[in-house]
C-alpha cells in the first residue's frame, strides 16, 4: 500500500513547509561559494534556481574547478563571478551575506567560523567538523554571532523522511528499543595508485591546510578525501551522520551516553587508511543505536544496503534513501506500508527544501530545520566511535559538556594539532 497522502499532513504535523517558496524578500542574498567542487555547485546552482541568491564570489584552491565554476555561473547569469584562492580575500572583498562550505572535512572549521566572524550566515556541508572541538567552536560562533548556520544533512526535510518521522510518532511502530543504521556499498580490495605532482592549478598546501601536508595522490582529491583520515573520518563520518542525524531527531535526543566501536581494513589494499568495516553502538536511555558499514561484498542476499530499521513491539520500519520507507508490521495479517522516496535531480537529494528553509530562518530569525547544534550533535556521534575505533576501548560520554569521562587518552583525540600557520579554533 502507497502512503502518498502521508506527506502533507506529515510536513505540516513537523511545523514545516519543505517546498515552500520563498516570497518576502525582493533582493536575492549576496552569496558566495568556498569549495567549488561536486557538491558545492549542486548547492549553488540550486540556490540560484530558487532566486534567492545573487552569486558575489567564488573560492576554490583549484582552479580547475574555480574557472569550471566560474564559466558555470556567468553561462547561467550572465555575470562572471570574481574567482579566489583564499577564503580569507573572498570574505574581505565580496563581503557576502550567505557563505556556502563545501570543502573537504578538515577545512569545515576554519571557514565556518571565518565567514560567521565576516556576518554572513552560512551553509555548511556535513559533517559539520573533522574533530569533535571545531564542531563545539563553530556551534559557539554561530551563537555569539547570532547567524543562521544551516548544516547539509538535507534528509531532514526529503517528504519521506518528514512522514517516516510523523509515521513513527504516530506509535504504529510501538515501543522502539533498537535503531540500527547501516551503509553497505560494494567493492573490491582495490588497488594503489601512486604519489604525484600536484596538477597545475592546484594549491596542495593550501588544499592540506591545517591538515598534515600528505604528498599528492590523485585519489586524495576530488572527492577522494573521504576515505584519508587526515581529512575526513572515513564512512561514518561520510555517510553515518546522515543516519544518526535521522535516529537524533526521531528520539529528540541530544547524545548516546556510551559509544562503543570496532572494525579495520580488512580487504582494501589501495593505498586509503580509513575503516572498511566499522561497527558501532551508542547506548541511550531507553534505546540501543547501532552502526554498521562495510565497502566490499555487495550481495543480493540483503534486501537494502543503506537506511536504518527502527525495531518497535509493532513491527520494523525501513528507512531508506532512494528506496523510500516501509513499514513490515509484527502481526503477519496486517498489511505492509510502503511510501516512495521524492527526491531532486541530480543526485537524489533535497537541497532545495534545504535552501528554501535556510532563507526562511534568516528572514525570519529563527533556527533552520539543520540547525548547526543538530548536525553538532550528529557528528559528535561518528567522531566519538572513530575514538573508540582508534583506542579500543568504550567511552563513557557527557554530551552536555562535550568530554569523555575519566579517559585522559581518549579526551585528547577530541581535538588534533594544526599544521601552522592555521591555529585551531576554541569554541
Ligand atoms: N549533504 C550531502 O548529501 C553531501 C553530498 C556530497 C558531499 N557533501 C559534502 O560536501 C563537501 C565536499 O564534498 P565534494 O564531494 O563536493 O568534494 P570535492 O572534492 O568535489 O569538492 C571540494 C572542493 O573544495 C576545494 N577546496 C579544498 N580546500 C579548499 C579551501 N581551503 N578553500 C576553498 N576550496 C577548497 C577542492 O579543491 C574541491 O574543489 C564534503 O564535506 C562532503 O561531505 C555532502
């Protein structure tokens, strides 16, 4: 049975208007763009579609893709944008309303917190920092500056997951007591591709940043970076936040109280270091949370390779991506309950109900539907497991004040050294 009609009466049970327009304002936002990559041109040309920006600069420390960017927008515009390599001239100059990050992890922090200090509201991609204290410090920024800071995990407000939520609030799905989020994507051990000279065009150092400076791989980047732990946090840190977010805003909870985690590379030999198998599990008050992802075996043996199943006494719910949700009740008789997924091209994602939301908290002053203190808490659960990944050993967590208990070693991994000049942020 197709439960379309969920929606609506889903979107507005949440207070929320996903597809929305946005109508009050006449003048487009000054905005502008650091990480000219993949996903900060889905973000970008999607705000303009919506009307709501006028692009005032563009940042990336490869000019390959500044000046693919920059032909992108001036075909679609009519304007050239001014190009820049660092994001520190980019706030100088444009002095831009609306900032959009989209580069890699380990810059996260630092760009956040630059362009909230400038004024600007700013969207911030997932996860929301490469360790656990730059998260804290940009939450901090974003309050002190009083500015809207609208993290990526645009799950929040995708029609299916809104009525996925207003469906498991209903208690059709009973008591939960487990939540387990899953990615399980395919592959081989793979194989090494070499060290080389950075392309012409490309700033390394500036691209390394506050990270170690690595030597060149052309799978670091693009897009690569993901499975480098000097840059990002592998998986769960790519894919995990966006489920753990789901099961956050289902529960309304803040923070697992322990974390537990396992894995290791046990079948890549390509050269990445990052987890290809991780489990984890987060202990709340009155349920369980698992993670589980693994990058090797595709099989058809598992109905689903990516989503969580919310375990009730009435049944399970299947929370997924491009595949929808499904409700598989307890009792046998009763029938299963399917709801397709609505999602926008290219890439299957909801970036414009994101934007849409953005604009509105900023004209209207109030928090967006991925408040930053969300996606804080959200990462801070990937990060806590890679932790516990990394010593071996459970943490006993206090999210309220952002430290590990009685675990000198493990409170010490919340943060990392800076390369210099680049000072680590306090929050
Ligand atoms: N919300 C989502 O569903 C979603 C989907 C994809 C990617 N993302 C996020 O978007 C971010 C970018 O991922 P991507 O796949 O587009 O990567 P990408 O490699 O395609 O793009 C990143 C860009 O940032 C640039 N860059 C690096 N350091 C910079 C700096 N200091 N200043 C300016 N530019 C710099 C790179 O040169 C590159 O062009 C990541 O954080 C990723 O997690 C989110």
């Amino acid at each position: 049975m197709h439960r379309r009609a969920f929606i609506g009466t889903a979107a507005a049970g949440l207070g929320m208007a996903p597809l929305l327009r946005l109508t009050s304002r006449k003048q487009p936002y000054r905005v502008a763009l650091i990480g000219a990559g993949w996903w900060g041109m889905n973000i970008l040309r999607t705000a303009l579609a919506a009307g709501s920006a006028r692009v005032v600069g563009l940042c990336d420390v490869d000019q390959r893709h500044l000046r693919a960017a920059q032909d992108e927008i001036d075909m679609l515009t009519g304007t050239r944008p001014q190009g820049y390599e660092d994001y520190r001239a980019l706030l100088e100059a444009a002095r831009p309303e609306i900032v959009i990050i989209a580069t890699p992890d380990h810059w996260h922090a630092l760009g956040a917190i630059a362009a909230i200090k400038s004024g600007a509201h700013v969207y911030l991609e997932k996860p929301v920092s490469h360790t656990h204290d730059e998260g804290r410090a940009i939450l901090s920024a974003a309050r002190t500056y009083e500015r809207v800071v609208q993290v990526g995990t645009h799950r929040r407000v995708s029609p299916h997951n809104i009525s996925a939520m207003a469906f498991l609030r209903t208690g059709s799905v009973g008591k939960i007591g487990m939540v387990r989020a899953f990615v399980h994507y395919g592959g081989g051990p793979g194989t090494l591709t070499p060290d080389a000279d950075a392309p012409p065009g490309l700033n390394w150092n500036m691209w390394c940043g506050p990270a170690p400076l690595r030597p060149f791989n052309p799978r670091i980047h693009p897009r690569g970076f993901r499975q480098y732990l000097d840059y990002a946090n592998g998986q769960l840190g790519d894919w995990g936040i966006h489920w753990l977010d789901q099961i956050l805003w289902w529960s309304e909870e803040q923070h697992p109280k322990t974390v537990f985690s396992t894995g290791g590379r046990h079948i890549k030999v390509d050269g990445t270091d990052a987890p290809d198998t991780q489990v984890a599990t987060f202990t709340f008050e009155t349920f369980t949370v698992t993670w589980e992802h693994r990058l090797y075996a595709a099989n058809q043996a598992e109905k689903t390779n990516i989503g969580c199943y919310f375990y009730g006494t009435k049944g399970t719910l299947h929370l997924g991506w491009r595949d929808g949700w499904t409700f598989y009740p307890s009792r046998t008789t009763d029938p299963v309950l399917h709801e397709d997924a609505l999602l926008d091209q290219p890439d299957d994602q909801s970036i414009r109900a994101l934007w849409d939301d953005f604009t509105r908290a900023i004209e209207r002053g109030t928090r967006p539907a991925c408040d930053i203190q969300h996606g804080y808490h959200a990462t801070s659960m990937c990060l806590l497991a890679m932790i516990s990944l990394k010593t071996g050993r459970s943490l006993d967590w206090d999210g309220a004040r952002g430290t590990i208990l009685g675990d000198p070693e493990a409170t010490s991994l919340l943060r990392r050294p800076y390369r210099a000049p680049w000072v680590y942020p306090v929050p």
